[in-house]
C-alpha cells in the first residue's frame, strides 16, 4: 500500500474536517423563516374584534392571528394617510426623508400651500423587499403599491419586474381570469389566491410576500350577500350618531353594512392564506405581520367607520387617524396571545424583519427603525427616541397641515396654518379631549425643541403662505374625482 505524502494527507484531513464542520454548521442552523406582510387599507384600530370586542365587524380570523402572536396596543403608522406609511414600511425611514409626506398625488391648498410632494419612491431606496431578495428570499407582491408607476412600480424596488398592473395597482401575470367584479369588487379574492399559488410554489424556499389589501378603503365594494347579512344585523345595532371635528362630521358608531361586509371579505380572505401556510407545513416558520396603514375613515368619504374612544381619524393627528391595528405573529419567538403597550412605528418593521430572519441590521438605510425582536420576546426595551409625525398638507378628510411628537406619554401637535399647540397626556386622556398646553408651558417648549430639531434633522418640508387664499372660503376645495381615484 502506498502511503499520501504527509502535506497531502494533512490537507485532505483539514478539507475533510472543514467540510464536516460546515455539514452539521449547516444541519444546526435551521432555514430562514417565511414572512408574510398584510397591509389593510384605512382599517380602524376599533375595527378588529382582537382590539375591541364590541365591534359590529366580524374579523375571528384577524382575531385568531393575534391569539397566536403579539398585540400591540399603540402601535402607530408614520402618518395619517397611505402613501408615506407604505414608503415608511419599506424603508424604515420617517416619510420626510423620501419626500413623500401625502397620499400621492396630494397637493390640496388651503390657508397655506402644501409642501411638495414625491410622486414616487426613489429608486436609490434599498427596501425591505431587496435586502431579503437579495439574501435568497422569493418576493411576491399584489395590490395596492401606492409609491409610483411605470418605472417606479414594486418591480423595481425588489418586487418580481413581470407583474401586470397600471397606476398604483399591480398583480402577478396569470393565465387564470381574475374573479368577477361583482364577487370581488376590490380584489380582495384576487390578491388571496394569487398569494395562496405562491405559498404552495414556494413551500421550499423562504419567501417575502407582500399583501397590500384595497379593502377597506372608499370606494365602497362588497358583495351583496355580505351587504344584505350586515343590513339584518344593523338592525339590532345602535342608530348613526355624529359628533363634530373642526368642520367635518364624524362618525360615533360603528354599522355600517357595506363597509363590513368589505371587511368579512377581507377577513375570508386571510383565512384562506392562513390555511395555504398550513396545507404546506409552514405555520411554524413563518412571520405573520398584520397592519393598516392609517386610520379608520370617520370624518369624510361616506364616514364609513368610528375610532371611538381614539379621536377623529384618516387624516387627522389624533389617536383615531395613526393608531393603527398592529399585529406580530412569530412562532418559537412570540408567546402567543400577548400584549405589548410599548409605543412602535412603522418604520420599525424593517429592522425588526432582518432580526427575525437573522439577518444584520442595515442601519444606513433603515435609519429611523428600532427592532422590535426584544420586544416580540417578551423582553423591556427603552426605545430612547420619540415618535414623530409630519403632514404638511390638507387631507380629504379635513386635517390640515401639523406636525406631532409623542414622547412617553406626553404627545404635541402643532398646527401649522397658526402654530396652535395641542398637549395630551395619552394614557390619561386617550380620547385627547384636555388640552394640557396651557397647564404645562414647560413641557410644551421641550417638546416643540424637539419636533423643530427632528425635522431639520430629517429634512423635512414645511407648507407656505397662500397668495391665492380666500378667507371667506369654509373649507378648501372638495378633492377630484381623479385624487379620490388614486388616494
């Protein structure tokens, strides 16, 4: 027998070594986890039973969601309208910092002239989307995008480029008919089985999918039998009832048929993935996030929902416009139907998705995001950074250009038409029906220093005097139907 020279036989030793280290590396590590991101459409926090058990909507598999994972109680949206949340998601970053700080397009004047605002995402943004992509992740999206077209569409920002869409609405390419409109007036269903023949494609690799729901967003579109169910059990609920928010109306009750027999079929839908994870044995390796992106809508557009006790809603500074339902499911990470009340932002989800998939953080670009991974253990976390908030403009529902900071339990909006100040202390006055500024002058300033501080910091735009102004005007002019088309 012929024996290895010694230096051969002493690498093929290391290189055997080496190759059953990385083997049982491999065998130990266990894959990354699936993450499924469900973005609601103007959902109240009210809306969800999980939230309120009076609720006249009827969500148990929303419910049964947050009965597997975590709660959380004050969880807010980085603004009171769509668009810039959507951008805050998928940068991690405060809406000021990718210039889009409406709804695109925006733009309505009043007193002041709103603040310019990006019709697009820019494409320098590296998303949430492409960092998991880019780590070996799938990424399937449908629905509602709302960050630009054309060249700005979810295909460039790390999204499949096939998907077939115009506008601000894009869906995979199939060869199968989308449902009848009549059935699925916001696709709804569409969205679903789309991400129900993705989940059964990808069972064996790690997936990012990203469902941007239109429901339950105005227009309103429901199918008649869920219409004609909530129609018989409004009777037995209590009569409209209104209250007043600068000139608008504002809606003290929830019973609405249309708007929750849209929500029931949003609601249907989820169940549908929920048991497309489980067919596929994945329930116990995947994330589930569920959020809105502002808001329920009370104060205009059909006032469709109440935010009682939260104040006001989409469009507004106040707890019922940012508040938002907000839900983590992360199994063998959270225990199961928790409850955390510490104050998170969406900006935070970006941080927080690379921890759980055991990624490094990406403080270059997520620059305004905390991981939440502490806290989705059960763990205290001291955030060390207030919330902050920016709308320099006049929403459809009749905000109007403010800014707002909460900090512990103190929140402070100024509004920018007159530099009025409103103090609240939230976890005493959750409706935000005292306002404490006068009593506390002190507080007050600090926290104005800190707003004025965030905003240079970020960049942010402020709105200018209006030329054009007429005093006399009530209220600025009614949106278009084009704005209310693309909102």
């Amino acid at each position: 027998m012929k024996f290895l020279p010694t230096r051969l036989a002493a690498l093929l030793s290391l290189s055997l070594s080496l190759f059953l280290s990385l083997s049982a590396f491999a065998a130990a590590t266990p894959a990354r986890p699936n993450i499924v991101f469900i973005l609601a459409d103007d959902l109240g926090y009210m809306d969800i039973g999980a939230n309120n058990p009076k609720t006249f909507y009827e969500t148990p598999n929303i419910d049964a969601l947050a009965k597997r994972g975590m709660r959380f109680t004050q969880g807010y949206s980085a603004c009171c309208v769509c668009s810039p949340t959507r951008g805050s998601i998928m940068t991690g970053k405060y809406p000021p910092r990718f210039g889009i700080t409406d709804f695109i397009p925006g733009m309505r004047s009043g007193k002041l002239l709103s603040a310019p605002n990006a019709d697009h995402l820019p494409l320098a943004e590296v998303t949430i989307a492409e960092a998991l992509r880019d780590v070996g992740y799938a990424t399937f999206f449908a629905g509602k995008w709302h960050l630009g077209s054309g060249e700005f569409s979810p295909g460039a920002q790390g999204f499949p480029s096939e998907l077939a869409g115009t506008g601000q609405f894009y869906y995979p390419k199939s060869a199968t008919p989308p449902p009848d409109p009549r059935d699925d007036p916001k696709t709804t269903d569409r969205i679903v089985g789309e991400a129900v023949a993705f989940i059964d494609a990808h069972k064996d690799k790690p997936f990012f999918a990203y469902l941007p729901f239109l429901a339950v967003h105005t227009p309103i579109g429901a199918r008649a039998d869920l219409v004609a169910k909530y129609e018989k059990k409004k009777l037995s609920a209590p009569p409209d009832a209104w209250g007043q928010e600068r000139e608008r109306q504002v809606r003290l009750v929830q019973n609405h048929a249309p708007y929750a027999a849209m929500l029931e079929q949003l609601d249907t839908g989820l169940g549908r993935v929920f048991a497309a994870l489980e067919k596929n044995g994945l329930t116990d390796r995947t994330i589930v996030v569920f959020m809105s992106d502002n808001g329920g809508l009370s104060t205009s557009e059909g006032h469709p929902t109440s935010n009682l006790p939260l104040r006001a809603g989409k469009g507004w500074p106040y707890e019922g416009g940012t508040r938002v339902a907000w839900i983590v499911s992360a199994p063998g990470i959270t225990k199961p139907g928790t409850t955390c009340d510490t104050p998170v932002i969406s900006t935070d989800y970006y941080p927080t998705l690379l921890a759980l998939a055991g990624l490094p953080a990406k403080p270059e670009q997520h620059l305004d995001g905390v991981s939440l991974a502490p806290l989705l253990q059960g763990q205290a976390m001291a955030r060390g950074q207030p919330l902050f908030w920016h709308y320099p403009h006049y929403g459809n529902q009749g905000g109007a250009p403010h800014g707002a900071i909460r900090d512990g339990d103190w929140k402070l909006i100024e509004w920018f038409e007159d530099g009025a100040l409103e103090l609240y202390n939230i976890p005493q006055d959750l409706s935000e029906k005292t306002n404490l500024a006068a009593q506390h002058p002190d507080k007050v300033s600090a926290l104005r220093a800190k707003l004025v501080a965030w905003r240079q910091q970020v960049g942010a735009l402020l709105p200018t005097p209006n030329p054009a102004y007429d005093p006399n005007a009530k209220s600025p002019p009614a949106p278009t139907k084009k704005n209310k088309a693309k909102q």
